[in-house]
C-alpha cells in the first residue's frame, strides 16, 4: 500500500505540489505492522501475538518487536515454533525494505504454576545489526541457528 498526499498550499496563486508527509511514514509502519500481524497469526485464534513495535528516534533507526510465543504443547516445539517466528520476523523486515541499522527482537511467553496463576516471562531478547543480517541468505538459513545470528542473544533457562 503507497499512498501519495496531495498538499495545497496557503496562497491563491501558488500550484499544488507534492511534498513528503509525516503520514507517509505512518503508511510504512502501519504496513509493517500489518505484515507483523500476517505472519505471527493470533494465539487462541482471537488475540494478536504481535504486542508493540516500537522505534528510537529516525536518526537512531533502531526498531524494537515484542511478540507472544505461541504454546505449541511440548517445551521443544515450543522453542522451534519461537525460533521460527524470530527469522519469520526477520523476514519481513527484509521483504518490506524496513530502514534500519538495528534490531531487538523480545519473545514473552506466559507460564501458569501449579495454583493456576499466571506470569509473563521474556523467553528471549536477540539483538541484530542490519548491515549482517543482510549479508544471511534467508532461504538456506535453518531456524535453530538464530541465537547464532544474533549479535546479543539473553535467552532464559529452558530455551536455550
């Protein structure tokens, strides 16, 4: 979706011209957004997995992704399911041409303890300098190698 906004000016006599806009930013980020949510799906089928992206100031061009790993049954399942939505994740970036230098990607999962009460932890929080993920071939790229990739990589006991 690219959007084109046509900005009249003040004066009678000047022609309209087409000048940047701060919505057209807007529009990139409410695609990427959407393009998170796509790929991520929901969990229980109704609440999005994607909880927040949220980027530094544009000269920084750090963007930080918070997602709800999904419970896939078993621990290891779980853990390759979340493998996978971080180079999903990843992948979108690269195929929406998201403007970047650097990443953090933080999984949370939630737990319940034998009470049923419940917690959320952070499963994981995997940074990535852009200038090396575009260097990775994304198509022979195998999941389980993303704590590898990444250039820091805090990954709670259990996920590793």
């Amino acid at each position: 979706m690219l959007s084109i906004f046509l900005v009249c000016c003040s004066g009678d006599t000047e022609e309209p011209r087409l000048t940047a806009s701060p919505a057209a930013t807007l529009d990139e980020k409410a695609v990427l957004r959407e393009s998170m949510l796509q790929v991520l799906g929901a969990d229980h089928e109704t609440v999005p997995r994607l909880k927040k992206i949220s980027y530094s100031a544009p000269e920084a061009g750090d963007i930080t992704i918070i997602w709800a790993i999904k419970d896939a049954g078993s621990q290891t399942s779980t853990k390759a399911g979340a493998q996978m939505d971080a180079v999903n994740i990843l992948n979108v970036l690269e195929n929406n041409k998201t403007r970047f230098i650097y990443v953090i990607l933080i999984g949370t999962f939630t737990t319940q303890d034998a009470d049923g009460s419940t917690a959320e932890i952070q499963a994981m929080s995997l940074g990535f300098n852009k200038s090396k993920l575009d260097r990775v071939i994304w198509e022979d790229f195998q999941f389980s190698n993303i704590y590898d990739l990444a250039d820091v990589a805090d990954v709670a006991d259990g996920w590793k």
